[in-house]
C-alpha cells in the first residue's frame, strides 16, 4: 500500500499524502531527534533570521513553517514525550521513546492516509493509551496492523487475512464491521454456523452412502434374477439378451447417479470443513517445571541495579508476576540482573531453581541450526525421537523441525525459542520473558498464552499488553513507577 512492494497483478491508488508507521523502524543513534522529524533545516533557517541572517535561502527553506517549534512540541505532547526531546539525539531514547518519536514525526508530516503497523510494540500503558486516541480520534483514513486487542476495540472495520493451505500466501480476506468485540462475536457466530454446516453435511454423505448401498444391493438382487431366469431357457435368447442389456444400462444409470449424489455431498462436507477454523493449539505438559507453594525461587536483598533503583523481594511458589512500568524505567535491567545477565551495583541475588531468560531480541538459539538441533544441544540426555515428539505438540511437526531457526517468522521463532527453553534440561521452574508479545499475530499471541497454561514453575513477564496479562492470569504485580519517598524503593513487591 505504501509502494515499496509491486504487486503481482492489480492496482494500488492513493489519495493524498502517505504517512507509514514500520514495525522495524530505521533508526541511528547519532541522528537529531528534529533531523528525524525532517524539521532540522527549517528550525536552522528560522535561527539563522532570527540572529539577524536575511539571506533569501533561508525564507525559502522556511516557508509558512514559522511555528514549526511549537508545532512540533504540540506533536511531541501529543504522543507524551517532552519538548527538551527536541534536541536530542536518536540514541538517548528508549526504544519505546523512538516509536513514539516516529509517530509524532508523522503526524507533523500532516498525513491524509495513515499505515501503522504494530504502533504499540514497545510502548508503556501511557503511551499506548495515546495511540488508542489517536486511532479513535485520526479524521484521514487510517489502517493499521496490530495485536494489541485494546487497540483494535477502536478501528471502524477488521479485515482479517488468512494463510493458504499450506501457511504460505493468502487465502482469503474477510471482513468483519465494528472493533475487536464485535469480530470476536461474528467469528464465534461464523464457527456456530461452520461446524453445524460440517455435521448436516457429513449426515448428507453418510445418507448418500447408504442409499448408494440399497440401490447396488437391489441392482445385484435384480442381476440375479436375471440370470436364473436366462438360465431356466423360458425366453427366447434374443429377448434375453435385450433384457440383459436394458437391465445393465438401467443399472449403471442408477448407479451413477447415487454416485454423482454421494460426490456431491462430500464435496459439500470438504466446503464445510473449509469453513471451520482449524488454528493449531499448542498441547504439552511439563510436570518438570513445577515448582510448589512456598518454595523460594529467587531472592533479591537490597539489589541496586544500573538504574539506580533499589529492590528486595522475592519470588515463592509457581507466582505469576508481572513487570510494569513507563519507558526507560529499568524493566529490562531488572530482569537482566534477576538472571545473572547483569551484576547489580550492590546487594544480592539469590536463584534456587533453574531459571532461564527470553530477551525481546530473541536471540536464544542458534539462527545456523534448526529447530530440532537446537532443542538436542538444549536437551542432550533426550532421545532424537523424544525431541521431535515434544516439539510436535508445540506445532514444530515433521519437516517443520527441521527448518532453520534463520528461516522463521517472528511467532515462529518465539514458538520454536518458547519450546527450546521449556524442554531444556535440567527444566527451567522460574521463566522470564521480556514483551514476548511484540510482532506476533493473535494466533501466535493464543499460542504463547497456550504454551504458558502449561508451566508450572514461577513466571516473570515483561509486558505493557494488558490482554496478554489478563490471560496469563497474574497474581502480582512489581509497578517501577511506584518509588516510596525514600529513595528509588520499589513498593509492595516484597
């Protein structure tokens, strides 16, 4: 839609000015934050009059752009980040900062289409809130690509793109009116419907087939007859032999036509099947996470980590905890001293399971290897066969193991790493995750949701997904926003 790509056969056309929001955006962190913004050269020409500089060049990069500045603040605002960010640079931002940078350097670019694709990843329950206002509020024509069910509660239409067959290109395109509760309501009626459609359809073929039966069984009934009446000699050859023939040319008309029926309905039940949303669930058990009530886990006394914050609590039992808080606020430092990937300033860490960390990066297993391989190094004492079947259930079947891990999509790749850890040995009973929601589709966000429901040891999570948290079912919360006055404390996690 943005005319990177060519299409293979029709036409793309746009109305007005195109503002594209990249799931990966293209940042360096030496630029000016207002170079990013492509008001660099404006706010320089502007200084340049302003020191007493009348050269024409200048009037003519300025423009009706006088009140650049405080447009630009407004913008700034407007997604929630201060104007002193003006004059900064790309590399002194959080990776949530820079996509809510990106966002208000589009709005400022006045757009009358707007694509945003995944405009939440990263983002805090602040900024996200914003985004959701904005969609709501946004008078061009906006479409957007996201998981972030919230969100979605706010778009006017939903139009849902299925896989083929076999999970590569596209099906089919469906549409569905209203936000995300009114297409979760018509899919639901949709698959009400579906599955009726498959049972009267399969009633049709089982009836068809019995039908069929009867008439073969009357039509060889009737053969018979026939021939014992040839037998007897009690007709003239000649009328026998026509009887035979009529008889026969009556039968195969019979015959084709329960035939062309039973077809018919079997076609009918591979349509009805096709109707029927047949998106794979993860199943497995892993008993060798469990981690029981009152068993610590982990213990953190008085950890200073490279934020500055201070923490002590602990984890006990099989928690499910989640890890909140605004850009910038040390959610990932703080996991990354939980593990052990980073040595706090001062105090301790004290970890009496085995603990294992997935980054946002994901970059836990090797990209050269494939799945199967990767999942053997991490899992050494398991037979091949034994590998294969667990990755199995988590919809890593046959060939699919073993592709390489370079090769996978984003919700591939979370699978393949999510089923890495888990059947790892020794097995891991305190998990932590950092926004293992970010660039996954919502089967992929099920499927994650679906993996989870089977651990049974302690869980840390990262996330500003507030859906995904609602489904994990979380039973406590550590909130790096909330400080005691004395000192960076974190509150109420102990």
């Amino acid at each position: 839609m943005a005319g990177d790509l060519t299409p293979t056969r029709g036409t793309v056309q746009m109305s007005g000015a195109v503002g594209w929001l990249r799931q990966d955006l293209p940042l360096h962190a030496s630029t000016p934050v207002d170079e990013h913004l492509g008001i660099a050269s404006v706010r320089a020409a502007i200084r340049s009059v302003e020191s007493g500089d009348a050269d024409p060049a200048h009037f003519d990069v300025i423009g009706d752009d006088w009140d650049i500045d405080e447009r630009a603040v407004a913008e700034l605002a407007r997604v929630g980040l201060p104007d002193d960010v003006l004059d900064r640079r790309i590399g002194d931002l959080s990776g949530g900062e820079a996509m809510q940078l990106s966002m208000a350097a589009l709005l400022l670019s006045r757009p009358d289409v707007l694509l945003l694709d995944e405009p939440t990843n990263n983002l805090d329950r602040a900024a996200r809130i914003r985004v959701h206002d904005l969609v709501a509020g946004f008078r061009g024509t906006l479409v957007v690509v996201s998981h972030d069910r919230e969100l979605l509660e706010h778009v006017d239409r939903i139009a849902e793109v299925r896989p083929g067959a076999d999970g590569a290109g596209v099906r089919s395109v469906a549409w569905y009116g209203g936000g995300w509760s009114a297409y979760e309501a018509q899919v639901a009626a949709e698959q009400a419907a579906a599955e009726q459609a498959v049972v009267e359809a399969r009633a049709q073929v089982r009836k068809q087939h019995q039908q069929l039966m009867g008439a073969q069984t009357a039509i060889a009934r009737r053969a018979k007859q026939g021939r014992k009446v040839q037998e007897s000699g009690s007709l003239p050859k000649i009328l026998a032999g026509a009887r035979k023939r009529s008889a026969e040319e009556s039968a195969g008309r019979i015959r084709g036509v329960h035939e062309q029926r039973l077809d018919e309905a079997r076609s009918r039940l591979d349509e009805a099947r096709d109707g029927v949303r047949t998106d794979r669930e993860i199943s497995v058990a892993l008993p060798a996470t469990t981690v029981h009530r009152g068993q610590h886990v982990v213990t953190l006394d008085e950890v200073e980590i490279r934020t500055g914050a201070t923490f002590t609590f602990s984890v006990s039992g099989p928690e499910r905890i989640a890890v909140v808080g605004s850009n910038g606020s040390g959610k990932t430092t703080l996991l990354q001293t939980l593990v052990g990937d980073l040595s706090p300033i001062s105090g301790s860490v004290r970890r009496t399971v085995p603990t294992r960390f997935v980054p946002q990066r994901l970059d836990v297993l090797d990209p050269e290897l494939s799945v199967i391989e990767n999942a053997r190094m991490l899992a050494p004492e398991s037979t091949h066969q034994e590998v294969r079947a667990q990755l199995a259930r988590f919809l890593f079947r046959g060939r699919d193991a073993d592709r390489s891990v370079g090769v996978l999509s984003g919700g591939e790749l979370l699978r393949a790493t999510l089923a890495c850890v888990l059947l790892a040995q020794p097995a891991p009973r305190l998990l932590v995750l950092d926004e293992p929601t970010n660039n996954l589709d919502l089967a992929s966000v099920r499927q994650l949701v679906e993996a989870l429901e089977s651990y049974e040891g302690a869980l840390l999570v990262v996330s500003h997904d507030e859906s995904f948290l609602a489904d994990l079912a979380i039973t406590r919360r550590i909130d790096l926003d909330e400080r005691e006055d004395e000192g960076d404390r974190a509150p109420g996690v102990g």
